[in-house]
C-alpha cells in the first residue's frame, strides 16, 4: 500500500509517501514560499532535488507533488493512482474528534467549526485537504488531529476551574497536542511491554514538549492545554504560568495581549532562562563549559518534567513504564538522567550504561526498578499512514 503523508501549513506543505505496513518511506520532500512563489524540495531514490514551481495557491503545490512522484527520474510510482490513500495532519479536533476519520463534507465542516481553536493551522490544514481532493478526487482522504488521541481525559482533567459558560459556549477546556505522538509511543509500549493494562507515563521532549498519563492505552491527563503554550518549559514556550503575570507585564510595558503572547510563545522557555539558544545541544554544550544560566535552564526544565511525572503518577495511581522520545527525549542521555534523578522513590531507577542510548528502541532501567524505563523514538507519520490504511481497508 502507498500513502501519501500530508502535513499543510500556511505557506508550506510537508509530503512522505509511505508504505504503512513497513513504515518505508519512498519519498519525501516540502513545497515552500506557497503563494510567494514556489519550491519544491524532494528527497527520493538516494537523491535530493530542489526546483522552483510557481505555487499560487496549495493546489499548485499538491500537483507538483503529485507529479514529481511519477517522474520517470525522480519519481517513485507509475501514476498517482497507485497512492491508495492520502492521510492529513490536522492540528485542531475540538470536541468534534475522538478519533482519525475518512474526510467527507460533514468532516470538513467540523475541522472548520474548529478554527477559532487552531486559527493558523486548521485553516492551513483545510487547504491541503482542498487541493487534495481537487486534484486527486476519486482517492480516500482521512484526517488525523493532534488532539484526537487526548479525547479519553476525564473531565477533571480536561475542565478549567473556571466560570461554566466559557465551557458551554466556547468550548474552552484542556484538549492537548502531539496526540498522533503520544498515541504511537503509547501503542508501541503496550506492543514491548506485552500487556495493556500498564500505567504509562511519556514524555515528549523536543523543542515542543509534552507529558501524557495514560491507563489501558486510554489518555488520562496532558500537559498542554486549549494550546501547545501550557505544561513544562519550552524552546521558547513559557509552559505553565500564574494567568496574572500577562496582566502585569501588559499593565507596566503598554504590551497587548497578542504581543504578550507572542512573547510567552516564541521568546521565553529555556532560550529565556539560558540567554544562549532554545536547542538543547547548544544549552547543553554551554552549561559543560560553565555557563550557569545554561544549567539552570536544563535543571529548571528537568525539574518541571520531574514534576509531572510525580503528579501523573499520582493521577493513575502508580507507574508501570515511563517512556521518553522526540529529540531530547530520544537522544540527551545527560537530561534523561537529570529528570529521572530522585525518582527512586517511585520505582524509577536508571542503568547509566542503558541509558547511552541514542535514537533506537531501549529499555534504559535497571533490571530490578520496579518502573521500566523506555526510549522509544517517535513516528508520527507512520501512525497518520497506519491510521489512514485501517480507516480505508475497513471502509471496503
Ligand atoms: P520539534 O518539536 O521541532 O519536532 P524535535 O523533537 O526534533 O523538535 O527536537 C528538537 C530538540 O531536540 C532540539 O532542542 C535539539 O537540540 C534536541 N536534540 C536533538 N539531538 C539532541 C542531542 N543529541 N542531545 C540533546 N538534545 C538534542
């Protein structure tokens, strides 16, 4: 089976072409300066080729990705008739998605009653949905939410400790992001550990960063909230906050909200606690040679993930496996270690030789810490593909 992958933003759009029973990807690339003017950059067969196509509007790039896939050269398949599916990335489900779903009109009036939660993305997403059908109408297209997998909260979970109304007529209450991949290590701990009845806590630690509860495969409690800005410490997110530091920076330096915002989102984190950068590699190397607002920030951030991991397990009433992926989680031995230290009060202990691991599937605990401790590197693509083929092989 080939699936196409797509994840559509406002002027640029990522493609994977992918067999979802062996996650082989056989081409993959990212159409840029959408509406600007136009590049495609494609990576299939060994090789990397970037062109300049005029892209006016997503179905201009949808086409020269639909026909890059078939050329004789570049390309990978035949006709685009042999693509049995196309599988979108949706930012925003509201309260209208628990779950991935095959795209109809009904479908597309939903993620659209979603915009003024997701206003950059879902409208991004709805294009690539567009193009995609006008392009390619007679193939299967399913949509896959960021926030499906965080459905299964519990209201005392999900609902802000605020006036009901907010609720009731602007459906304002925890949804949490990186659902397709908590959903996936989730899946993939349940495969290792043989056994659904585990209570798991992951740890998605990028330059985005998110914690999920989960019990019997079902999401309990997230970190991020009505949006990604919630939980730990970012790159250059804030995380959480007392709501009334934006009053007072807005009061004292004449700011408005959406510069306040924007200021929690993009200029705060560990780049604002290290003064250096918001990649940890950069953090890292600088507090090794001393800097000590760098070893603030990795031991401020490792201290926030500490704490959830401490308060999810008290949420699910223990810890079986605690899993650890995205780019900090998959790859910094060093903050692994920091977070997990004083853990052992729970269970938690780590094997310093294990835990060298980078990049590949490894249990990184002892033999005898009662919580097994898990690396298991995220692919969220291959879930949208394995989703997308389910979805259609089951709607035949
Ligand atoms: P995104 O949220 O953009 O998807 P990623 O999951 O790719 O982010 O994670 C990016 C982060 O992972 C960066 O801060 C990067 O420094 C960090 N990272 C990647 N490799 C390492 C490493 N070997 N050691 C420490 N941090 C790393």
């Amino acid at each position: 089976m080939n699936i196409l992958i797509i994840n559509a933003g406002s002027s640029s759009l990522k493609y994977q072409l992918m067999d979802p029973d062996t996650g082989v990807v056989s081409a993959k690339g990212l159409c840029e300066r959408i509406y600007i003017d136009g590049r495609l950059t494609h990576s299939a067969n060994g090789k990397k080729v970037v062109k300049d196509i005029p892209m006016p509007t997503h179905s201009e790039a949808i086409e020269a990705v639909l026909e890059i896939l078939v050329d004789p050269v570049d390309g990978v398949i035949k006709s685009t008739d042999e693509i049995d599916a196309v599988g979108h990335r949706v930012l925003h489900g509201g309260m209208e998605f628990f779950d991935s779903c095959i795209i109809n009109d009904e479908v597309i009036a939903a993620i659209e009653k979603c915009i003024p939660l997701g206003p950059l993305h879902n409208p991004a997403n709805l294009m690539g949905i567009r193009a995609c059908q006008a392009v390619m109408p007679s193939t299967p297209q399913v949509a896959v939410f960021d926030t499906a997998f965080h459905m299964t909260m519990p209201p005392v979970a999900y609902r802000y400790a605020i006036p009901t109304e907010y609720y009731k007529n602007d459906s304002i209450r925890r949804y949490g992001f990186h659902g397709t991949s908590h959903k996936y290590v989730t899946k993939r701990a349940i495969e290792l550990m043989g056994r659904k009845d585990i209570k798991l806590v992951n740890c998605h630690l990028g330059n985005g960063s998110s914690m999920s509860a989960v019990k019997d495969g079902k999401c309990q409690d997230t970190s991020m909230g009505l949006t990604p800005l919630a939980g730990v410490p970012m790159g250059t997110r804030s995380g959480d906050l007392d709501p009334a530091v934006v009053q007072f920076i807005m009061n004292k330096y004449g700011m408005s909200a959406d510069e306040c915002l924007n200021m929690l989102n993009k200029k705060s984190g560990v780049m604002a606690i290290s003064g250096v950068s918001s990649d940890f590699r950069d953090i890292e190397n600088s507090a090794l040679s001393g800097n000590e607002d760098c070893a603030l920030a990795l031991d401020k951030f490792a201290y926030e993930v500490r704490k959830y991991i401490g308060s999810y397990s008290a949420a699910l009433g223990g810890l079986d496996c605690l899993v650890f992926t995205a780019g900090v989680g998959e790859n910094s031995a060093s903050m692994r270690a920091r977070i997990c230290q004083n853990l052992e009060y729970l269970g938690v202990k780590i094997d310093p030789e294990k835990n060298e691991v980078r990049g590949k599937e490894a249990i990184i605990s002892t033999d005898d810490s009662k919580v097994t401790v898990w690396v298991i590197p995220t692919n969220e693509e291959l879930m949208i593909a394995q989703d997308t083929a389910e979805l259609v092989k089951a709607a035949k």
